[in-house]
C-alpha cells in the first residue's frame, strides 16, 4: 500500500524531471539519477550527519553483537543464533542504501547503473523480507523456550535452527526476486531521475512507459502478505507463551520468565511500529511534502538497524554481562 500511494506522489515530479534533463525522446536508460530528498538539496550535508551517525552506531552495535557471540562459547544457543541471523541482516539492510545516500548528500554523485539499481533493489527488499522471518523464527524460540522448557534444546538443535534460517533466506530471496526481473522487463520513456535516496521498487517501475500492473500488484501482494503472515504467527506464538508465563505460582517466577521475551518484543515493535507509521503517513498524507515521506522512509530504514543491538545489549544479561566484562578486561 506505501508503494502504491507513493507512486501518486512520484508523478508530480515527473514534468519537473523532463523539462530539467530534457528527456523527451528518453527510451532504456543505462543509468538513473537519484535526487536525493527533493525539496531539501540545500540541507543534504546537514541531514548527512545524523544519518551517518545512526549508520555508525548500526555497524558497530551489530559488529559486537556478532564478536561476543562467536567468542563465547556459552552463548552457542538457538536463541543467540537467531540473534547473529538478525545482526547480519541488519547490516546488509543498512549498507545497501546508506553509502550510496551518503554520496549523493555528500559529492552529488548521483548516477547509478541500471544494473545497480536493480542489484540495490533486490538486496534491499530481500534483507527485509528476511528480518521479519526471523523475527518469526525468534519467536518460535521463546515459545519453545517457555512453553516447553524441557525439549527446547531437542527440538531447536543446531540442525534445525540452520533449516529454519536457509528457510528464511529461500523464502526472502524467492519472494523478492520478481522484483527487479520484472522491472528489467519494462521499456523507460519517460524519464531516468528518481525522486529519491534509493532505487525504491516502484519509484523505478513508475517511470516505465508500459502497463506496469503485474509489478504493482505484485509488490502490493508481498507487501500486505509478508508482514501479516508473519505476524500473525508472532501473535500466536507470544500469546501462547504470555498464557504459560501467567500460569506459573509466583511473581518472581513471572517476572523472570517474561524477561527472557522483553528484548524480543521491544525488537519487533522497533522494526513493525515504524514501517506502520511511514504506511499511515502515506495514506493520510496527502498535503504532506514529498520531501517528509522520503525522509521519513530513510528514517525508518536506518532506526531499527541502530536500536536492535542496543536492545539486546541492555536487555540481555548474558550480553551485557560479557560486553562489560570485555570493558573492564580492557582497563584492566
């Protein structure tokens, strides 16, 4: 639904973009320019900064994240394993539209390769198809791990938990890659700028002079199915496990246990709550810039990605206790 009403909004620029690159007689561009945020050029380098700092945070969070799993041998469980799957799609999310958006607020370097764009637009839908199957995957664990204590280490062996995560990745990969296949389909006549940071699936396919139907169904469909879907299943499984930890005799022993999913959930509402708030800003905001959305997308892409290993790192003993014990083996 976002990428549909975002088209609307796309086509106001369009006369802007033709008279400016003088693109009449445009047909199958070897490249695309990106804009950047239209309507902010002046400010790029000032949006830069907080951008490339949240970039940094990410890289390095996620980066720990995977350090202090694999150097401590107490933390090889399903639960820390789904952790690292989540650190490396973080980071591949992020890295996959910041150093482009940074060149362009930094050396206006605008130019990207159709193949490029195609290559961005895959990897930017596929990693994120994938982050909401593992917190799918997440939440099967702290099912298991609530609910049925005593197999949880039978039942989610290393085996299991390495086809849970091919499966995930199959299916991300699968469900994404008609994206930009059909997108190389389509003849461009109408212009070759994007009105924005990324090569955003329907930011591209909008500028196609063909029947572009079949790709905008098709994005619509995956995206209303993917996160509803996965959901849905993260609903069941959190209602079952917040069902046996009320069950349990005493306070103490509900308070523990719930810990244990905090981190989880404060994770997912990070990851969900945003993407719901970017949807509702395009479908109520009509009289809202171009310009807010597009920044307002960036955001949301680069917010999760930042929180998530802060998230663990502060919610997690057995994390957090390891990354202060580096700290004070270092001052040691």
């Amino acid at each position: 639904m976002q990428e549909t009403l975002f088209c609307l909004r796309v086509g106001q620029l369009l006369p802007y973009s033709m008279s400016d690159s003088n693109t009449t007689d445009f047909t199958n561009p070897s490249t695309f320019i990106l804009l950047g945020i239209p309507g902010l050029e002046a400010t790029h380098v000032w949006i830069s900064i907080p951008f490339c700092a949240m970039y940094a945070i990410a890289v390095l969070g996620n980066f720990t994240i995977l350090f202090i799993v694999k150097s401590d041998t107490s933390l090889r469980m399903p639960m820390y394993y789904f952790l690292c799957m989540l650190a490396v799609t973080d980071l591949v999310l992020c890295t996959s539209i910041l150093p482009k958006m940074l060149s362009i607020f930094w050396f206006s370097s605008r130019e990207t390769d159709f193949g490029a764009c195609l290559t961005q637009m895959y990897f930017f839908n596929c990693f994120a198809t994938m982050e909401s199957g593992i917190f799918v995957a997440m939440a099967f664990d702290r099912y298991v791990a609530i609910c049925d204590p005593l197999r949880h280490s039978t039942i989610l062996t290393n085996r299991v938990v390495a086809k849970i995560g091919l499966a995930v990745a199959l299916c991300g990969r699968l469900l994404v890659l008609p994206y930009p296949l059909l997108a190389s389909r389509w003849p461009y006549c109408k212009t070759n700028i994007i009105p924005h940071t990324y090569c955003k699936h329907i930011s591209v396919v909008y500028l196609a002079c063909a029947d572009i139907r079949v790709s905008s169904y098709y994005s619509l469909s995956v995206t209303f199915f993917v996160p509803s879907t996965d959901l849905f299943f993260i609903a069941m499984s959190y209602i079952q496990s917040l069902r046996a930890i009320f069950s349990l005799p005493t306070k103490d022993a509900r308070l523990k246990t719930f810990g244990t999913c905090g981190s989880h959930l404060c994770a997912i509402l990070v990851f969900y709550i945003p993407d719901l708030f970017s949807t509702l800003m395009h479908q109520i905001g009509n009289n809202l810039p171009l310009y807010f959305l597009i920044f307002m997308a960036n955001v949301y892409l680069l917010v999760p990605p930042m929180l998530h290993p802060i998230i663990y790192g502060v919610r997690t003993k057995q994390i957090r206790d390891r990354l202060l014990s580096l700290f004070s083996h270092k001052r040691t």
